[in-house]
C-alpha cells in the first residue's frame, strides 16, 4: 500500500480499511495462528479451528467495511459464524472466559498489525497517530460489543442442552418409576447412576426454602455408602435421590442426626430399602414416598429421619385412613384418646409387650419406675375393657400405629 499524504489524513482510516479489506482472507489466516498457539483448547479440534477461521474472517470483514463506510459501531451485529462459535464452544463444555479469550486475542493480534504496519502506511507520524488511536477505538467498542452478542449466545446455548440433559434425565426417571423398559446402559450415561449395585430411594425435603436441598442429598447419599448419588428436584421444597449401594448397606441412620450440622435441623429425611436394580430402583422411591406419608401424618417437626423398614406396620396399616382409626378405636376402645394419661398409658402397654412382657425392661426404657408401669398397664386394660392377653397381635399393631401417628387414628382427630 503507498503512504497517504498528510492531506489526506482525515480519510487514512478508511483508506487503510479499504486496503486490508482486500487482503481479509490471508489476515484471517494469520489471526487463527495468532490465536491458536495461545489458546490450545483449538488445536486438535477440526471443526472448532474451522468456526475460528470463520469468525476471524467474518469479523474482520465486518468491522473493516464498517471502518470503510463510516458505519456507526453500535450497528455492528455478530456475525453468524461467530455465533455458531460461541455455540460450539458451549457445547464442548468450554467456560465462556475461554471463549472469551478468542476475541480479547483478536482484538490483541490486531492492534499489533496495526502499530506496526501503519508508519508504513502514513508518513506524517502526527497523522499516523491519531488514525492508530481511532482504528483502535472502533476496534475496542467492536469487540466489546461483540464480546456481549456472543456471550449472550453461549450462554443460550448452554440453558438451552441443560435444559435438553434435563428433560432427558427426567424423562428417564419417569419411564424408570413407571416400570417402562429402559435401556439400562443409556440409562446409565445419562443419568449418571450405576444400577448393578443395591438401590436405596430417599426423599429430603424442608418446610421453608433457605436450604441447598440437592446440595444436602448429596451427603445423604454419601453417608449411605454411595460416592456420586442420583438427585433430581421435586418442587422447590423437595428432592428426591438414589444411592447405589455395591458394598454394605448401614442399617442405621442413628450417626446421620450429627452427620450434618446446621441445615439439617430443618430437613425431613425418608428412606426407602435397598433393593437390587433397576426393580429396585423404583420400588425403594416408592416405599421413600409412603415413609414421607406417614412423616407428615405425624406431624412431628423437622429434624426427622426415618427408615421405611421403621414404619412399614403402620404404613400398610393406615393406607385407608379411615380404616386405620376404626381399627385402633375397635382394639384400643377408651384407650384411643389423644389425652396425656391415655397417651402415657399406651405407651407403658407398648412398652412391655415390645418387652415381651418384662415390666422391667419396660420401666428401663420409659425411665420410670416399675411400679408405675404396672399401674399404667392396668389402667389401659381398664379403658380398653379387656386384658392385653387378648388379640396380642392386633393390640401391639394398633399401639404400634398411634405411637408413629398419633392425633391423626385416634378419637376426634382429623388427618392433617
């Protein structure tokens, strides 16, 4: 290019746009290696060098005619390779600060053609300067405002395939909890979750937000044996999780209480069985499920941490309601009142028949003496108008379900 006259120094901008215009192919060329050997995240990828190759050129093509044509820089739209970039860039898990880096480079390779190249270009070093500082204005808000539009579609793009990975895994929970034949290996990959091992279901869930549920299910997940656990969000105030379990399964969830400090004095915890595969899988959510029943029924405050194998009595027992509190009114009779002395004295019953009758055991466990065991036992007899010796069974079953249940089996209650 010949150096343009001093005179024509108001036009030497355009003039130099004009000329590089010309030459955009082999500039571009020279950008992707600029760029390629700062940023290695392009080397072995074809496809993403060739995107780069695309958006340099494009680009470069943009802000140089816009330069040539007195174009307004807020104008200036993203070109559809650039975009197609960002998108390729999200989809390969790369952060947006990397992708940002292409154009932080471009913007760098750029400036440095330009200061060293223009003294070639304009002799008046006075002219020189000036177009060197407005070139690189232009060029700065070019960037910066590409920089935005490109963001913005990486950004897209990735709500966009978590939304896709999203659906996909609920999609596959669905089928899975609905007994749908489900290609386990896919199942597998998408989900993250291996299904060769014991499933154990479980649900957290709070009364009030201000706790990171998923967050906190995880280290369910972890105590139960499982290094990655399944957690996938059930309302705002829910999740439910899965751990695959391949070596011991705890049989307790005592250590769980003061396993995690702090949140967890807010959270509700129901734990399914471990059962094996994909069978299980479901079966574990399910008995998960009826265990938060029976919490809830309850009523009891959170912290709360219950294994279905706890609770499974009275969960079969009270599917019907109804049919739960006219047992326990027909086994208990005057017994089944939610009053202090009916609730002390139904627990004393309880107590030594879970003894197998040892008034001592019994007294060891309520913390009271032996003698007023006694006496509670045989006032409970008295309200329910005939000796524990009769119908056993049905009498420790239907102690059994106001002891978890309380208030919502026993006379005038109503279910929560």
């Amino acid at each position: 290019m010949e150096a343009l006259e001093p005179a024509h120094g108001a036009e030497a901008g355009r003039g130099i746009a004009a000329y590089l215009l010309a030459n955009v192919s082999s500039l571009a060329d020279d950008m992707l290696r600029y760029i390629a050997e700062r940023i290695p995240e392009v080397g072995g990828d074809a496809e993403l060098r060739g995107l780069t190759l695309g958006s340099c050129s494009s680009n470069l093509e943009a802000v140089l005619s816009m330069v040539r044509h007195g174009i307004d820089v807020a104008a200036a739209e993203a070109p559809v390779t650039a975009l197609e970039h960002a998108r390729a860039m999200a989809s390969r898990g790369h952060s947006v600060d990397v992708m940002l880096r292409f154009y932080r480079l471009g913007h760098e390779y750029f400036t440095e053609k330009l200061s060293d190249s223009l003294t070639d270009w304009i002799e008046d070093p006075a002219v020189a300067l000036r177009t060197f500082i407005d070139l690189e204005r232009f060029g700065f808000r070019y960037i910066d405002r590409i920089s935005s539009l490109v963001a913005a579609e990486y950004v897209a793009e990735l709500d966009r395939r978590q939304n896709q990975a999203r659906a996909e895994r609920a999609d596959l929970v669905r089928a899975l909890l609905a007994g749908e034949r489900v290609e386990i290996a896919r199942a597998e990959r998408v989900l993250s979750h291996r299904f060769t091992g014991r499933q154990i279901g479980f649900v957290c869930w709070v009364d009030d937000r201000g706790v990171d549920l998923e967050g906190f299910a995880r280290q369910v997940g972890r105590f139960l044996g499982a290094g990655h656990s399944l957690v996938v969000a059930d309302g705002p105030l829910a999740v439910w999780g899965w751990a695959s379990i391949t070596g011991d399964v705890r049989t307790s969830l005592t250590g769980m209480a003061t396993e995690f400090p702090g949140e967890r004095e807010n959270v509700h915890i129901a734990v399914g069985s471990p059962h094996p595969g994909a069978a299980g899988f479901r079966t574990s959510h399910l008995e998960a499920l009826r265990t938060r029943r029976i919490i809830e029924l309850s009523g009891r405050a959170a912290p709360s941490i219950t294994k279905f194998s706890d609770v499974a009595l009275v969960d079969a027992i009270s599917r019907d309601l109804d049919a739960a509190r006219a047992f326990v009114a027909a086994q208990l009779g005057a017994l089944a009142r939610d009053d202090a002395k009916e609730r002390s004295e139904r627990a004393a019953l309880l107590a030594v028949l879970d003894a197998q009758g040892s008034l001592a055991t019994a007294a060891s466990t309520l913390g009271i003496h032996r003698n007023t065991v006694l006496q509670r036992v045989r006032r409970a007899e008295e309200r329910r108008g005939r000796p524990a010796t009769i119908n056993i069974a049905e009498l420790h079953a239907a102690l059994t379900v106001c002891n978890v249940l309380g208030a919502s089996v026993l006379h005038g209650s109503e279910p929560r």
